[in-house]
C-alpha cells in the first residue's frame, strides 16, 4: 500500500502510475473538510493560477515536456487534452470540466482508495509516502514536514488573475486575433492609446493593495509577478512584458496600438476569459475600479477576483535524489510544487516520476532516471542538483545540455534540442516500463 497526501496533479498522476500496475494506493485529500485560500471546489486536480498548460508547441519548453508525457501514458495530459478549449497554439482547460474529469478517472480506478479527510502527520517507516501537498501546504503539515527533513521551508508568492464574463466586455472596442496572426484568434484584444494606458498605469501603481501577514517573507517568484509590483518597475515595463502591442493592428485606426491587454478563454462555452499576464494582489475594490479603467472593460463583471497567497516549497537540492526520493528516508517521497517545480505540467512530470519509480522499487527494479537531453530529466536534475540560490524552475531549454553544434537562430536551435527530446524518449518508449502499463 502507497499513500499519497494530496489530490492535486501531482498525486493524482503518481496514484495513477502505480494503480494500474497493481499496486494499491490511497490518496489523502483534505477537501471538502478544509480548503486552502486558493481552492473552491471539492474535486481532486483543482486549477487554480490559470486555465492554460501552456504551448503545445515541441519547439517550447513546455509544449516538449507535454510531448514527453503523452508517451509516456500520463493520465492528466490525456484529461487536459479531452477538456481543452481554444487558445491558439497553446493547451487551455475547461478548469471545471479538467478537475470533474480527472476526479471521474481515479475514481473509476479500483487500485485506488480516496480518504477525504485533513492527514498532520507522515505516515510511519513501514509505508512508503508521498507529499504531494502543493505549494499552499497547510502550517500543521508543514511543521511536520520541517520535522523530518530538519530544514526550514522556503516561501514565495504566487498571484492569480482575474477572471470576467465575457458578455461584459465591449466587442466593439476588442478584437479576436493572436500575436503576427498566428494560432485560432482566440484571444481578446484590448488596445490602448497612450493616454489610456499612462491614466492606467498611475492609477495601477498607486491602488491599494491586500496586507500580509507579517510571518509572511515577501519573496515575489518572478514568474508569476503581481502586475502592479511589475508596472512599479517603471512607466513602460508593461509595455515591454504582458502589455506589448508588437505584432497587433487596432482595427479601429490601422495602426500599432500603445499597449494591448489581452484575454484568454477560460471555459469550454467561452462565456468566461482572464486577464493575460495581471496575476494581482490589489484589493478587490481596487481590481474593479483600476482594471474598468482598460478600454473594453468599462462594464466588466468579474466572475472571479485574482488573489496572492503564500506559497512553500522545500530546499529540495539538499534533500532529494533525481527520483524525488527523500535522502534522509527512503520511504518518503515528494511531487507537485512543494519540490520546486513551479506550474501545473511540470507538477505532473514530478508525479509520473514517483509513480513510476515506486512500481519500480516495489518490483525490485532499477530507479527510473531519465536522461537530462529529456525535459522530464533536466527537471529532475535540477531539482536534485546542489544550489546554494534554489528558486522555483519552470521548464526551459537554458537546463539543458547544449548541442554538439553551434546554432545562431534561436528557433532552429530549441526546434534541434526538442527533435533529440523527442528522440531519446521514443528510444526510451515505454518498453522499460512493460511492467508498469
């Protein structure tokens, strides 16, 4: 018997990697008893930051570890891929329809058993566990977790976007149409002028935001940035990050517009979008008064506020092999973005990881390591390489081993490291794992 603290995407890709080779597992989810400020629904696999999974591309980082994980068999791409809605090049989820699916998935599994409840402590030496809590690990769990790996938790925060019923948005000011024309022209476009966008900018910088709390070290991931804390970087920074109008025309003049806020859909029905790139920690007054201020958005009524909420992740290069196997207890391991992976596909790719090595190990079988020229390998190795500075890390192609030629033309070189991506994990297939699927 395995048994996996958290429903999440992480746990539930390990319980299913090591249900359907025969081997039982139970998954602890403290939903519906206790929610984490970020959740809302009772289902296991709940998307929270945004409903993208980023590019489908092989040639993107992300499109290539997704790649990576249809060979491999993962049950969350295959749910993430059935539940998709329009979003151009890249895979976006109906949350609900995701989560619902998935949950509907496991359920069906009879390997697997669902314990509902809030677990405080780590199972005793004889099992084998997995913590796969996330990065909004309750404090009970977490002084527990201090316990056994004697180290203290690192913190960061992560900003959610809001989300607007698209009714609400004035068609006549958007338009549906993606950067140079590529891709389904699923987005909404915003376009402002340089007036509007420097009102906007004034009043972004100057609005109010929520107060933390004071145990909470304000450490700001990168990656998922507060659009105020970015636009305080100055008067353009937007301009030159989420709000960059290059390779759009305002139908409306023919031209370039100053800045372009974009939308992305957030459901099957289209009835709903999020903001691209305005992951915010202002008060919810505030949202509503700044954010109405953006062309389009004058009547805009929000479904959902954006909110920021700490984060945890363990310093996982000093306690974890390349298996995410804790060091210092074998028996325990960890997945999903308390390890210090940071975005949903990623969390995925560290649960196919555990679940494949403990029906390895459970088999009497050599670990499953896979090589760094793989995304699901740098990954790994990164997370289990020592590094006195240890952030969040995405997937990206800077960790990965560089080619045997020297390439100028950025495109061409990511298309050449994904080609031999794509060839080591076909060379790998699935044969190593027979036993498995």
């Amino acid at each position: 018997m395995v048994t996996i603290i958290g429903g999440g995407l992480a746990g539930c890709e390990t319980a299913y990697q090591i249900a359907k080779a025969g081997i039982k597992v139970k998954i602890y989810e403290m939903k519906p008893q206790r929610f984490s400020p970020a959740h809302n629904n009772s289902n296991l696999a709940e998307v929270v930051c945004s409903n993208s999974f980023k590019s489908n591309l092989h040639t993107n980082a992300c499109g290539l570890l997704k790649e990576e994980l249809r060979i491999l068999d993962s049950l969350l791409i295959k749910c993430a891929d059935e539940t998709s809605v329009p979003a151009g090049q890249a895979l976006a989820v109906d949350r609900e329809k995701f989560s619902e699916l998935v949950t509907k998935k496991i359920k069906e599994i009879p390997n697997i058993e669902i314990i509902n409840e809030e677990i405080m402590t780590i199972p005793s030496d004889s099992e084998i566990s997995v913590i796969a809590t996330g990065p909004l690990t309750t404090e009970e769990l977490s002084q527990e977790i201090i316990k056994i790996t004697g180290k203290e938790g690192l913190h960061f925060y992560d900003a959610a976007a809001p989300i607007i019923e698209k009714d609400s948005i004035d068609m006549n000011i958007g338009f549906l149409g993606d950067r140079y024309e590529k891709g389904d022209a699923c987005y909404i476009n915003l376009p402002m002028n340089k007036e509007e966008y420097e009102s906007f900018w004034k009043e972004l910088v100057n609005a109010e935001v929520v107060e933390l709390h004071e145990f909470e070290k304000r450490e700001i991931f990168e990656g998922c940035m507060p659009v105020e804390v970015m636009a305080k970087r100055g008067i353009d920074t937007l301009r030159f990050g989420p709000l960059k109008p290059v390779g759009f025309i305002d139908p409306r003049t023919g031209e370039r517009p100053y800045a372009i806020v974009q939308l992305r859909q957030d459901n099957k029905e289209a009835s709903i979008y999020n903001i691209v790139g305005f992951q915010t920690n202002l008060k919810f007054g505030e949202q509503k008064r700044v954010f109405s201020m953006i062309p389009g958005l004058k009547n805009a009524e929000f479904v959902k506020y954006g909110v920021m909420h700490r984060n945890t992740f363990i310093n996982s290069p000093e306690l974890l092999d390349e298996t995410y196997n804790l060091k210092s207890n074998k028996n325990i391991y960890f997945a999903g973005q308390i390890t210090g992976v940071e975005g949903y596909v990623e969390s995925i790719a560290s649960g196919m990881i555990v679940g494949l090595n403990i029906v390895n190990r459970l088999k009497n079988k050599e670990k499953v390591i896979f090589p760094e020229t793989t995304m699901i390998g740098a990954l790994s190795k990164y997370i289990a390489t020592p590094n006195k500075k240890f952030q969040p890390m995405n997937a990206n192609f800077g960790i990965f081993p560089p080619l045997n030629l020297k390439i100028k033309d950025k495109k061409l070189k990511y298309e050449k490291l994904a080609d031999r991506a794509i060839g080591e994990m076909n060379k790998i297939g699935l044969q190593q794992f027979s036993d498995v699927v």
